[in-house]
C-alpha cells in the first residue's frame, strides 16, 4: 500500500481532517493530477448514498461454539459484530475517536470530573416493547462491576457508584477524575439490556435488528426491528453471519458468491482482490496489533526477567510485518498505543532483533529447557504462522521452542489466559489510557501476562486524573517506556485491518479501531443491489 493510499484510509476511519490529508500528500511531492485524483475519489467516496433492503451475507472469522449473546462475554469479532446489531451503548466512538451520542443524548462532568451527568435518549424502545430508561442503563453497566468476568471489569474499576437521578438521568462517580471517562462507555462489552436480564439467548435490546437465528461459532442472523429509533443506520432488511474461521475458506466463499463481505483477509491474497474489479479491498490502520503473552505470575516461568529479554531480542519484527503481514503494518515496541495514537510515546525505538543479546540473557536467566509456545488460527489468520517465525529466529539465540497449535474451538476459553506463552491479539481501544487499562491495568480480568507493577498502576492513575492534555501525554509517554521494558508482553507488530467486500456492498469503509465498520457493518453498511 503506497503512502497516499494509507493517508487516504486514515482520512476515511475519521483519523485526519481533508485539510491534514491534502496537505500531508501535498507535502510527499504529489503532482497537481495525483492531488486532483484525491479529490474526485474521496468525494465519490462520501457522496455514496445508503440503500435500504436486502439481505448481507457475511463470513467472518473470530467464532466459537463457547460463544454468546451475553455482552460481557464477547472477546472476538463474531461476537462484536453479531452482538452490536441487537444491542447498542450509550456512548459510540465517532470520527477522530471522540466520543459521540448513543443512548446517552448528552452527558456533562462537575468540577475536578470525578462525576458525571448523563441524559438518555427518550422514546426508545428495546425488541419486546419494554421503554429504555435509566434503570436499564444502571443495570447494564453494574453487569460489568463487582464480581464480574466482563472484559469491562477493568475500564470500570475507576466506578464508584452509579445511581438513577431521573427517569431518563444517571450519575456516575469516579474514585478520582478522568477527562476522558465518556469514552470508557464506548467498550464494546457495555450494551444495554432491559433492567433484571438474567437470560441473553434472545439479544433483547434497542438495536437494528432482532434475533432471528443462533448458533454459537455456526450462525447469528438478524431482522429489521421496525421499532428502531435511529434513521441513520440499519438499512438492510436482514443479515446472515456465517462463522467461518479458516482464511482461506473464507476468501473462497466471498469469490464464489456465497457471502457478501469477509473479514481478515489474509495479507498474501490482498493483492489478488484488489486487481479483481468486482471485489473491494477495505485497509484499517488502527490499533490491532499482535501479542505474545508471557505468564508473568509471582512463580511463573517469565517472571524471570532476564528470560524475558532473551525472547524481546529473539524475535526480528521486521520479519512479521514484511513476512506475515505482506508489508500491511508497523513494527510494535511491546506496549499496546498505535503511532496513529495522539499520546503515542515518540521518543520510544524498537527493539532490535539482536540473536547474541538473547544469548547473553539466555544465560544469564540460568533456563534451559524448552518454551511451549501455543497458538491458534482463532487469534488471527497467520498467528500459527508468525509461532513459526519466532521459533526459527529464537533457534539463533539458542532459545528452544515448541509450536503447540490449538484447535480454533474453544482457544479463548481454554487457551487464552491460562498457557504460559499464548499468541492472541487486541483490538484497538479509544484512549491511550483505555488501552493500558483494560489489558495491562493490575485489576483487569484479562490481564493475558498478569503484569502487576505498582508504578505503572500508578501512572494509569495519574492520567486518568489529569486534566490536562499536554500533561497526561508526558505521563502516559513514562507508562510505555516502562512497559516496554517490564512487562511480560511481546508485542512485535501493529497489523493492519483487512476485510473484503464483493460489488453488491455499500458503506464498508476503513475503520478507526477494528475490522468490519468498527464491527458495525451490519448497522453503517448496505446492499446496493
């Protein structure tokens, strides 16, 4: 992908203004046509108007048969972009990532931003007819508090209290301030449900479409809920998500026409769909990067951190991005924030693939036995692959590696956050403290490398609390420098979204933080035919 298209795809996830986007071609010594060319195409491209009808068929990858429609539980694609079509948030993430209305009309904070105000949305009605309030709204967002396995749990930690201060009001303390708490509401896992659900199995909520058909890592299908509220999404009368998480059987069953769209494209093929006129190529440069976690509990084998930096120097990034990635990412500095990110640290290099590095702390780790590394096409497609890579290129450093592959069935309930060296992957988050929080923060529950440093629990504090900008970039800028030399983590490379679309779509645009619209294809895209 060349510089300008990139620039283009930034412009198109809501990333850069259309000023910041000529002006940054212009300054790569573009020609007046070349510019010109820019033009025309993202004014056709914005000048696409949405049509309603029909039925999108869509082969996604990110299934299990361990799935559900319970909002807490989703931890992969299927379950995002399936479950976004039934239920929705009160707060969504709009362009330039900020926070923008849902089912929270409006919201505002009190002096030092330790509590906040939001009204709802009124004259909005869930699938069976029950009036969305505040009730509902305290309900659903208390089902990621206390004693919780939500993947929320950790963005709602900072959550003192929330109460119902009108029919359609509610009122949120925090245990400190933090500027930029609206966007902990846009987690995926913050859905509303009616006030008491205790049974997901019909995805009752206030969204675009009704159940219509469910089996988990098999099939989610949705109809239009006449009911809806919003006349800006939801133009298509049906969908039907097909779970398929083989890469190559899902780039099948786009070319021959069984489904409409796919997501991970596998970078090798993104060639071949590009040259093909009826199919289209979607490039998201977000916050999607690659993990290796090591267990780094008080006994486990990586709290030894000299063995740590044998397997930091072991691997060559460079390979991944160039090899596994088809040149469709970045290299990764082992924490989590995109260079695409506002606070991402500058100063920060990466580290090295340094074979004779990884000897001397090798040694110096006093380990000599074999490291499992386990891995799945679950993760993402290529991640056997890139298990593969490591193990050769930490064969040079004289680390020892088995590949153990797991079955896509069941990996992130069996696997993931239970092996010592698991290969998975995040999705991007909001904020730059979002992202450290609910992945790296001491009390979240999927906290993959069990990294607990005091310090680092400390700065996440701080920049929650700080209220200026230029201030909680310096400290979030000491939180990636310390991480990247303490955690458990290796995070080798930033991957760039790819899904495909055939000529029949509309409104499949690059995203700002994940694959597929953001997961909400189904809600901002449509059939043209």
């Amino acid at each position: 992908m060349s510089q300008i298209e990139f620039l283009q795809q930034l412009h198109r996830a809501g990333r850069i203004g259309r000023r910041e986007l000529l002006g940054r071609i212009s300054a790569l010594g573009a020609s007046a046509a070349v510019l010109s060319s820019v033009i025309a195409s993202e004014d056709a491209h914005a000048a696409e108007t949405p049509r309603k009808g029909g039925t999108m068929r869509l082969g996604l990858g990110g299934g299990s048969t361990t799935d559900s429609l319970d909002p807490s539980t989703w931890n992969d694609s299927v379950g995002t972009t399936g479950g976004f079509a039934f239920l929705e948030p009160l707060i969504e993430t709009g362009a330039g990532n900020k926070p923008e209305p849902g089912l929270a009309a409006s919201w505002e904070a009190k002096a030092g931003a330790t509590e906040w105000v939001f009204n709802l949305q009124k004259g909005v009605t869930f699938h069976n007819g029950k009036t969305f309030n505040a009730d509902d709204a305290v309900f659903s967002l208390n089902m990621h508090r206390g004693k919780t396995k939500s993947g929320a749990a950790g963005a709602f930690a900072s959550i003192v209290d929330i109460k119902k201060t009108g029919e359609y009001q509610i009122t949120i303390t925090l245990k400190s301030g933090d500027a930029e708490f609206p966007m902990v509401l846009t987690d995926y896992h913050a859905r509303m449900v009616p006030d008491g659900t205790t049974d997901f199995s019909k995805a009752t909520g206030t969204g675009g479409y009704t159940l219509a058909g469910y089996q988990p890592g098999v099939r989610v299908q949705g109809k239009k809920f006449a009911n809806y509220w919003r006349k800006d999404r939801a133009y298509i009368d049906a969908f039907d998500l097909t779970v398929i998480n083989d890469s190559t059987a899902r780039l099948n069953a786009l070319m021959s026409g069984q489904v409409d769209a796919i997501n991970r494209v596998d970078a090798k093929v993104a060639g071949l769909i590009k040259s093909k006129k009826d199919f289209g190529l979607i490039v998201s440069p977000g916050g999607w990067h690659t993990v290796v976690s090591l267990l780094q509990d008080k006994g486990a084998l990586f709290e030894n951190q000299d063995l740590r930096l044998a397997m930091k120097y072991g691997i060559d990034r460079e390979q991944v991005v160039k090899t596994l990635m088809g040149g469709y990412g970045s290299v990764g500095m082992d924490h989590p924030i995109p260079r695409a990110d506002a606070n991402f640290n500058t100063a920060m290099k990466p580290v090295a693939y340094d074979p004779e590095k990884a000897k001397f702390h090798l040694k110096k780790s006093g380990f000599a036995g074999n490291i499992t590394i386990q891995s799945s096409e679950a993760a993402f497609s290529g991640a056997v692959d890139m298990a593969t890579l490591f193990q050769a290129n930490l064969a040079k450093a004289g680390v020892k590696v088995d590949v153990k592959k797991e079955p896509a069935d069941g990996f992130w309930s069996n696997v993931w956050l239970k092996g010592n060296c698991v290969v998975s992957y995040w999705a991007g988050r909001t904020t730059a403290t979002q992202m450290l929080d609910v992945a790296y923060g001491p009390t979240a529950p999927w906290n993959e490398s069990r990294y607990k440093n005091p310090k680092f629990a400390g700065l996440l504090n701080a920049a929650r609390a700080e209220l200026d900008d230029g201030k909680r970039k310096t400290i979030l800028f000491e939180a990636q420098a310390l991480m990247a030399d303490d955690v458990a983590a290796l995070i080798p490379a930033f991957r760039n979204s790819l899904d495909a679309h055939n000529s029949k779509v509309g409104g499949h645009v690059p995203s700002s933080l994940s694959e597929m619209n953001n997961n909400a294809i189904t809600l901002r895209g449509w059939m043209k035919a």
